[in-house]
C-alpha cells in the first residue's frame, strides 16, 4: 500500500534563488545575540528586501556590540526600566521579532512580540511542550500576525532536493529511515545545553534534524519508543528514537551531546537507497542508488550558511501577509511538540514551563 505523505515543502524548488527580491524591505528585531542570533544576521544581510533594525539583550555591552558589528540602529537591554526584549517588541519600526534565546524562554518572548503586534520567527524547537505552541498559534491566528517555526533545513536545496528525489518514486516505497546527529558538548552548567529552565539537552536542540528526514519520508509516526541517558540534572545527554507505522516502515533516530557521530541520513526503499553527506541537517551532497546500479552523487551548492532561505520565506509571506508559511505550517510545529511530549514522559524528562500547562 502507498502511503501519501505530505509534503508541503516540495512548493519550493531547489534552484530557487534565495537572493532575489521578492517586494518592500522588512525591518527586523533580533532578540538575543547569542552564536545562532549572529549566524543568522550575517545571512540576513545578503538579502537586498530585508533590514535589521534593532537588537536586544539582557547585557547593554552586548547588544551595542551586536548593533555596531551588524549594523542594527537601536539596541536595547534590561539595563533599562523594562526588559530588553520588552523594548525591541514595542518598537514601532520592527516588522519581524526574531527570537533567539534559549528554548526556555521561546514562548514567553514570541507571546509578547504577538500581543506587541509583531510577526514572529522562534527558533527551533519551537517552544518546549505542545501546550506554549498550540497557544502561540492561536493567537498568530486571532491577531492576524505570521508567526514560523525556524526550522531552516526545510527550505534548504539538499534537504528539498532528497525529498523531491523521494517523492519522485525513484528509490520505490520507502521502508525504513536512518538518521543521527551528535557532538560532545562541553559539560558546563551554565550552557544552555545542559541547563534545565533553558529547555538543555539533546531532544530539543538536535533531535528535530533527524526527526525531518523521518518525517519527510514516512510522515508522522503512528507509535514511538525512546531510550536515553539522563544526567544528574535530568538534562537528556542522548537519546534514541524508534518511530513505527501502520504499514510496517521504522525510522531509527539518535541524538547525543556526548559523543561524534556520521550525521547522515538513510531513506531506504524497496527500489532503491539515498544517503546524505555533510550535517544531516545541510546535506551538500546526495548519493542515491537504485537497485544494484552504480550510485551517483549529486553536489548541493548552499548561499551563505544556509539560513537565507528561511529568512527569505518569513520576508515573502509577511509582504503578501501570509500568516502561515506553506513550507513549515503551523501543525508541524504542534506535532512535534507534541512528539516530544511523549518522547519526555518515555525519558522522565521535565522542564519548569511544564507547569504552565
């Protein structure tokens, strides 16, 4: 039996050119500067309809900094009377927040800049249970504002070009799915991997990669099992993830902060295989063999560092006023949080947002 997965991202094409305008210039405000927030604005500043306007941080020294090195014209900081990102919200000449703090805290800035009135961008993962993004949807949804998870490998070229590869019937009927990303992080308590309040661990900071390939290639899984390593803090050092469906495919996921792995990905069919190269989560290469044929390679070229695409889509939808970017929508968002709801009672995993909940 076939089975229909969607795939809202293959709307995009691979050649898509990320650089071309695409209508009136959108004003940014980056709230955090953290290595993701820089990474992030030195690829916002190749796109010719996008500006940064402002920064924040709860360091003054940090976010003048930040201002200076990126060419933002205001700063903020909770040096002032009100909290930093409070300031960057209410700013009238920010049409986009980009939240960039610990996940932790995603759901707490996001809500302000949409009851500010401001179009969201919230880094991955999305919030830390399904609770915060079911209510950050709903009240996208109520005040009319765009609001995307920042899941950049979706608009990536590699990442569409596999999926489109396995849309395409070539490598058959998929039956299973392979895929692991792992480095071993530092042990300090201050990071915000190994931090609890912070949303620290494995699950929410690398398991969303290989959950895409997964995703993309079965769809959302009808069961899941997971084991994991939990250290003295309850902070997931690593995890695995067996994802089962209806039909019979399985999905194997593995995600550490303490130990190097291939970072590929397998999407194996019943015609054929295809195989990443580079990061799981920015393929620059592809290899896809069909049946006992000689394999051949195909090389991705990337802009920048990969996050113009993204960046790119939040820029279009909010000129057109899209709410809901087609490519990552809102139900993504939720069910993988909701999945890893589930994954965190499997692990005995707990965050103090919880409570809200």
């Amino acid at each position: 039996m076939t089975r229909h997965i969607q795939r809202p991202w293959l709307s995009l094409q691979p050649t898509d050119d990320p650089l071309e305008p695409t209508g009136r210039t959108v004003r940014w405000g980056v709230v955090a500067t953290g290595g993701i927030a820089r990474t992030v604005a030195r690829d916002l500043a190749l796109l010719p309809d996008a500006a940064l306007h402002a920064v924040s941080s709860r360091v003054h020294e940090r976010a003048l900094a930040f201002a200076r090195e990126f060419g933002a014209l205001r700063a903020y900081s909770d040096e002032g009377a009100r909290p930093g990102y409070v300031q960057l919200v209410e700013d009238p000449d920010v049409d986009v927040v980009y939240v960039a703090t610990p996940h932790g805290q995603h759901y707490e800035v996001a809500r302000a800049a949409l009851d500010a009135g401001k179009n969201v961008l919230v880094e991955k993962a999305f919030t830390v249970n399904a609770h915060e993004a079911q209510e950050l949807v709903a009240l996208a949804e109520a005040k009319g504002l765009f609001l995307m998870e920042a899941m950049w490998s979706r608009f990536l070229p590699g990442m569409l070009r596999a999926f489109d590869i396995i849309e395409s019937g070539e490598i058959g009927e998929v039956q299973w799915v392979s895929a692991d990303l792992g480095f071993p992080a530092p042990k300090d308590p201050a990071s915000r991997l190994w931090d609890v309040p912070a949303g620290g661990g494995a699950l929410l900071d690398l398991t969303v990669y290989p959950l895409l390939w997964a995703v993309g290639a079965l769809g959302f899984p009808d069961s899941l099992t997971a084991v994991g390593k939990l250290n003295d803090a309850g902070v997931d050092e690593q995890n695995v993830l067996t994802l089962s469906y209806s039909d019979g495919q399985l999905a194997s996921l593995i995600s550490s902060l303490v130990a190097h792995g291939p970072r590929t990905a397998t999407v194996a069919g019943t015609e054929g295989v295809l195989t990443s190269v580079g990061s799981v989560n920015n393929p620059t290469e592809l290899v896809v063999r069909r049946g006992w044929d000689p394999a051949r390679t195909e090389k991705i070229e990337v802009v920048g560092r990969g996050y113009v695409y993204e960046l790119r889509e939040v820029v279009r939808c909010v000129q057109q006023g899209v709410l809901e970017s087609p490519t990552m929508p809102w139900s993504h968002s939720v069910d993988t949080m909701r999945l890893f709801d589930g994954v965190r009672r499997q692990l005995g995993i707990s965050y103090p947002n919880d409570e809200r909940g």
